[in-house]
C-alpha cells in the first residue's frame, strides 16, 4: 500500500477550519481570533522552513551538521525550560540546570536507541537521529518544566516546614523528600496519562500519521509503543535530574535551605514579561 500524496490544495482547504475558528472567536467576541490566525500563520512558515532543513540535512548526512541542529534544538528546549518556571535560580543556575537535564535525558535515550533499536547505518544518519531528539526533548521538556517549577514553588511556600525538619536533625534530602516526591509525580503524570490513553482512547500522532502513509496497523503500533517507551524513559530520566539538582542547589553542604539563591520573584515576573 502506498501513501496518498497530500497537496498544497489540500493544506489551503484544511485551513477553512481554522478560519472558522478565527470566525467564531471574532463573533462571540472571545478575543483570540488574531492568535488563531498567526499562530496558524506561524505554523505553516515555521514547518515549511524545517522541512526544507532537514531535506538539506538527510541529503548531505553530515554528523557535524546532524550535531549542530541536534544543539540548536536542545538550547531552544533549554530557554523555553528557563522561561516556564515562576521561581528561578539566579545568574546561568536558571539556564543550566534544566539545560542539564534534558540533555542527559535526550542523549541517553536518543543513544540508547539508534545503537539498540533503530541500528541505522551510519548510526547519526539524521533522517533517524533528528526525528528521534525532537520527539524525546519535547517531552522531556515538559516533564523538567514541571518537576522544576513544582520544586521551585514548594521550596519557596513551605518553607517554614522545610526549615523545621532541617532544624530537628533532617538533612536536606530528608527535609525535602515530600516536596522531591510531589515534583517528580507532576513532571511524570503527563506521560503516565499518554501511555494509559494510547489506544483506548486516542490514536497517537505519530501511529495515525504511519497508517495514513501506507504503514500496515501491526507495524505501526509497535513503532508507537517503541516511542513512547522511549518518551517515558526520557521523562523520568530528565525529571529525575532535574528535581534532585535543585533540591541540592536549593540547600548547602551544611543542610541549610538556601533561598537566597533565588531571584525575587517580583525579578522573575518581570523579566518574563
């Protein structure tokens, strides 16, 4: 079976129903209706331009241009991780520790994969290694958002319970361990949720997209359920760092709970905005 080609006709037409969106928002007044249309906008530019770099890229299978877009796309995650969370740490801390840990995540997953799995040849070939970093970094992303804004918050409203722990003799992991556990159940709970959905309740994307390609449904369903294995692995490892990274930072070697290394969060607000 072979897949039925799809042309910018079809695209156009498809796009009545955003416009019909933008109209129904303009005549009940809901104010979104100009968000509709450039967020639509942006879709098609930003796609189109993507889909002609990676045309360039699997035509010229470099592995230092492969590690190139691999290091643009991991920054880009990075600085939206910086920019999600309403408690930040001061100077680069903000930046690097959810830049560590999604790339530990993203690597170790995306590694583990094309050597395990996949086995392409060479093994960097960017028509498999580029699709695979940018499904796990998406959703390791928003599993390190998650955990990282919730430990932030915690730390910041109980303090008073974290600080009474450390005083009567817990040291900072153990003072912080209820606040650790809430964290990484939200980082987590995101992908729990996929997993218990695929199937019964939704047809992933990605399984949707291969059978509408020509893909027999067997096949499709095994490559869905390889990804998202592959996604819950990189969450739990990113969200896992990610966490336990800041609750060390957010204390010292002496089991003290070091606000202080926290912006204000007045700072944050405004920075963000």
């Amino acid at each position: 079976m072979q897949y039925i080609p799809i042309t910018y006709v079809d695209v156009a037409t498809a796009a009545v129903l955003v416009m019909l969106n933008a109209a129904l928002s303009f005549a009940l007044q809901l104010g979104i209706d100009r968000q509709i249309l450039v967020s639509a906008l942006r879709t098609v530019v930003q796609l189109t331009l993507v889909g002609l770099v990676l045309k360039t890229l699997f035509a010229l299978a470099s592995p230092w241009l492969t590690l190139l877009a691999v290091t643009v796309m991991i920054l880009a995650a990075s600085t939206e991780v910086a920019s999600r969370q309403d408690q930040r740490f001061k100077r680069w801390w903000n930046f690097s520790l959810g830049a560590g840990a999604i790339t530990l995540a993203t690597v170790l997953v995306t590694l583990f994969t094309l050597t395990t799995h996949i086995r392409p040849s060479p093994w960097y070939d960017p028509r498999y290694s580029i699709p695979l970093v940018g499904i796990v970094l998406g959703n390791t992303m928003n599993a390190v958002s998650l955990g990282l804004n919730g430990m932030l918050t915690a730390a910041m409203r109980e303090r008073a319970a974290i600080e009474a722990r450390l005083a009567l003799g817990a040291d900072r992991f153990a003072a912080l361990k209820p606040f650790m556990r809430r964290s990484l159940r939200a980082g987590l709970i995101p992908i729990v949720n996929q997993m218990s959905a695929a199937g019964l309740i939704t047809l992933p994307g990605m399984m949707t997209g291969q059978i509408l390609a020509g893909m027999d449904p067997t096949d499709a369903v095994k490559y869905q359920i390889l990804i998202l294995f592959l996604l819950a692995g990189g969450a739990g490892i990113g969200v896992f760092a990610a966490v336990y990274a800041s609750a060390w930072r957010l204390t010292d070697e002496r089991h003290r709970l070091r606000l202080d290394r926290l912006r204000p969060a007045e700072t944050a607000g405004r920075r963000r905005g």
